[in-house]
C-alpha cells in the first residue's frame, strides 16, 4: 500500500489531515513526539480500518530522520508522499524574543521540513508529493510572530527549491493556512487575526485537509512549486 508519512500528527491539523488521508486509502506513518497522543490518533484510524502507525520523532533530530528513512526502506515501503506539518508558535514581540526562541522555530519549522525533504524524498522511486505547511504568518506582517513568520517564510522558499531540484518525480508544494482552531492557538485572543478575514472565523483542521488530499494525490499532477492560501480571505483584505 502507498505510504505517507505525515508529521505533527498527534493532534489538530496534523491528525485530521491523516484521517483524510487513511479515508482516501494511504497507508500512514504518524510522526510526532507527543507519543501518547500520537498513539492514540493511530489506534483510532487503526479501528476504523486504516493501515497507521505511530513513529516517535522529533523533526529537528537528524538522526530521527535517517531511522526512519532506514526503516521504510527495510519495509520495502513505497513512500508516495510527506506532509511537512509539524510546528510550533511561540508569541513575542521582537523586543521580548531571544536568540533560543528564534533558533527554536528555525529548528522544528524550518530545519523540520528540510530534513525530512532530504531524507524521505530520495524514497519516492515511483513519484510522490511533499506538503510544507507553511502560514499566512509568512505573508503579512502580524506583530508578535516575527520568529514564527520568519520560519514560515523559510519553509516558501525551501518549498520552491525543493520543487526544481526533485522534479519532475516528485511535486513540493507550500500550503498558507490562515488561524486554524486547534490547541496551537490556545493563547491567541478568541478568532485572532482570523476576525478581520471575509470568512471572519478560524478553520476548523478538517476544512484544510482537503488541499492537503489533493496536493498529495495525483489530481494535482501539474501542480508544483505552487504556494497555496487557505485562510478565510484573510490575505484578500
Ligand atoms: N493553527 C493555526 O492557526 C495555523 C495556521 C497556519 C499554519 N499552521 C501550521 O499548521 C501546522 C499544524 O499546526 P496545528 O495548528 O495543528 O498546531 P498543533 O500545535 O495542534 O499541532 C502541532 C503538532 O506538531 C507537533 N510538533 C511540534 N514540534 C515537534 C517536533 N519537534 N517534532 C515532531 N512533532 C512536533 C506537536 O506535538 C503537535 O502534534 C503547523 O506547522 C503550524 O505552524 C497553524
């Protein structure tokens, strides 16, 4: 069965992006490293008659990476696809933000994908698909986000490098949600930046996963490079 390996799936976005995917009927690899939750989301498509696993991993670990890619290889796994979902927001306006704070998005935001662009895309011998979930954060200013912005913007950037230098077997594509509703914006005030959008409301996960179901399947077989919004209008305004 075709695999995707999809990261930062122990919850929101990340969890319902496997469920469409287990719907459409890829066999998933959940990585994460909130392993209890993880689990949990992988026993549950597990019941509904998915083929998915829970794999413990921290996107910035290099090492991770390579097990992993090791491991799929061994299975002999054809990897068809990556979602790049994994991520962290830490508020600050650039006063309050330190040298760790910035370092720290650079690591799981940025250096995440990359790494596992590097390690999973060489697996894709019959084609595949990698989804960088980037933000409208890397779009439009919003005070606040500059670390988180900055690690969005590089996660665009890498997205259209990585379609150049893959193609044409494997497409990369960049996906911008604008405030999705998941615990990520625990802290943010009710609606956030999201209240100013046409739409005037945050997505619910399962209204992005979706654009994440095409850009992994073949509907989307012209499409690459591309650097797709989903964000209620929010860059509209
Ligand atoms: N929520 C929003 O408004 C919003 C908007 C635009 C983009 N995004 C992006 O969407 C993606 C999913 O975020 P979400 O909204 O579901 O938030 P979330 O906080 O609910 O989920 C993030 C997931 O990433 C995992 N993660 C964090 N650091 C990790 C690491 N080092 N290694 C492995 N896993 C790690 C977390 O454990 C969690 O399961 C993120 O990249 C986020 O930046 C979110």
């Amino acid at each position: 069965m075709s695999t995707v390996v999809i990261t930062g799936a122990a919850r929101g976005q990340g969890a319902a992006h496997a469920a469409a995917l287990a719907d459409a009927g890829y066999a998933l690899v959940l990585a994460d490293r909130m392993d209890d939750a993880g689990q949990r989301v992988a026993a549950g498509l597990r019941e509904r008659g998915a083929d998915a696993r829970y794999y413990s991993l921290d996107v910035g670990d290099e090492g991770g990476w390579s097990a992993l890619a090791a491991q799929l290889e061994d299975e002999a796994q054809p990897v068809v696809g990556l979602v790049n979902n994994a991520g962290i927001l830490r508020y600050g306006r650039i006063a309050d933000t330190d040298s760790a704070t910035w370092l720290l998005h650079d690591r799981v935001n940025a250096l995440g994908a990359f790494l596992g662009i590097r390690a999973l895309a060489p697996l894709m011998r019959e084609g595949g698909s990698i989804v960088n979930v980037s933000s409208t954060a890397a779009l439009v200013g919003t005070a606040g986000y500059a670390a988180y912005s900055a690690s969005k913007a590089a996660v665009i950037a890498l997205t259209r490098v990585a379609a150049i230098e893959y193609a044409p077997s494997v497409r990369v594509n960049a996906i911008c949600p604008g405030g999705v509703d998941t615990p990520m914006n625990d802290d943010e005030p009710v609606g956030g930046s999201s209240t100013g959008a046409p739409l005037g409301r945050r997505a619910r996960p399962e209204e992005i996963s979706p654009l994440v179901r095409y850009l992994v399947s073949d509907a989307s077989s012209f499409v690459t490079g591309s650097v797709l919004t989903i964000d209620g209008g929010l860059t509209a305004t």
